[in-house]
C-alpha cells in the first residue's frame, strides 16, 4: 500500500512539475532570406506565412508565427501575443512585450538568430544584413514608412528597420535599437535594402 501511494505521489510531482516546465522551444527568429520581392511581403497575411514556412522548415510545429511588422492598421507590439520568446537554441529573448520594447530584453547580435540557428551579420561582417524590416517606432507601434503596408517591392516607398546586432554608426538609441533605426533609401527593393546594410529580413514571433 505505501509503495503504491509512493509511486502515485511521486507520478503526481511529475505530472505538476511537466505542467509547469517553461516550453523554451523556438518562438523568435529572424528569417534567413527575403521572400525575393523586397518590402513586398504580400501583405502582413503574406508575411505571417513565410514565418510559418521557414518556422516549419527549421522544425517547429504547432505554433501561430506572427511577422514583427506595423502597417496603418496595426502595430507589430499587437500582433505577437504575450511571450515569452525563445531563439532557436532555447535562449530567452523576453518574457513579455514590454520588455521586449525595453532595455532589459536579451536581444544581441548572438542572441537575435535565423530559423536555423545561425547569427545574422552585422556591422563590420560582409556582407552586413543587420536593418531588418520592422515599419516601427521603438514602443512596437506603426511608423510611417512601411512599403506601402509591404505591399510595394520596387523602386518608390521606404521602410523603417532596426539593427539585429544593435549596432550603427554611433552611440545613440536609434543605432541601438533593434526595431526602430532608420528608413532605408532607394525603394523597396532587396538591392535598395542592400544600400543600408540590409537584406530585406524582418523578425518571426510565436504567438501563442
């Protein structure tokens, strides 16, 4: 009998202890490629899509991926559920969206990976890629300047992007900032995006 109520006890303490356990597989990453039309993405639907076929491909599932973009209707802070996020080597970026938008968040250059795990370059490698499209100002919501609500992918529009090695040309918040840096020039285009040390990459959150 107190073997039996042993073993049930100790079933119990598992079950809680599973039931508990922080689900650290990957819910953030930066995608590896452009979709290949520049900010044209097809839309945030458009974008949400290619999150979920890259997530897929790295071997995530079961998840609602969420591309970190803002257009006139929506704001990216909105759009990427509660947290918290992990990368795809199980490292915590934040718990939630305010501090992901906050300067306790654990997003860096090592930190901020593809759905492959990989590092994106950034300032000083060749080719830098670290402006990644984000149409946002630092607090997550929309900015201006979002290729036509990433519908637009030639030579007209511009897009706010961050540095995914919170890295630029000087000290100052923008340069830092991981979502809201600077417009890029030229349109819309990969080669566009290229000029400012871009390749047209944006962010994926999980969110649920």
């Amino acid at each position: 009998m107190k073997r039996r109520l042993a073993l049930a006890a100790a079933a119990l303490v598992c079950l809680v202890a599973g039931a508990y356990a922080q689900d650290t597989a990957m819910s953030f990453f930066v995608t590896s490629v452009n979709p290949g039309k520049g900010g044209d993405l097809g839309g945030l639907a458009g974008a949400d899509a290619y999150c979920t076929t890259l997530a897929t491909a790295g071997g995530s599932t079961g998840k609602t991926w969420k591309a970190y973009l803002s257009t006139d209707a929506e704001n990216a802070k909105d759009r990427i559920g509660a947290g918290p996020w992990y990368n795809a080597k199980g490292e915590k970026i934040a718990d939630d969206v305010a501090t992901l938008h906050s300067d306790k968040n654990n997003l860096t250059k090592q930190t901020a990976l593809n759905e492959k795990g990989e590092v994106i370059n950034g300032r000083g490698d060749t080719p830098n890629r670290h402006d990644i499209l984000t149409g946002s100002k630092a607090d997550g919501t929309a900015a201006p300047e979002t290729c036509g609500n990433w519908t637009m992918g030639g030579a007209e529009g511009a897009a706010i992007v961050g540095h995914s090695d919170r890295t630029g040309l000087n000290d100052s918040a923008e340069a830092k900032s991981w979502n809201s840096s600077h417009p890029t020039r030229g349109g819309c285009t990969v080669e566009a995006f290229k000029g400012t040390g871009g390749d047209g990459l944006f962010y994926c959150f999980a969110a649920n």
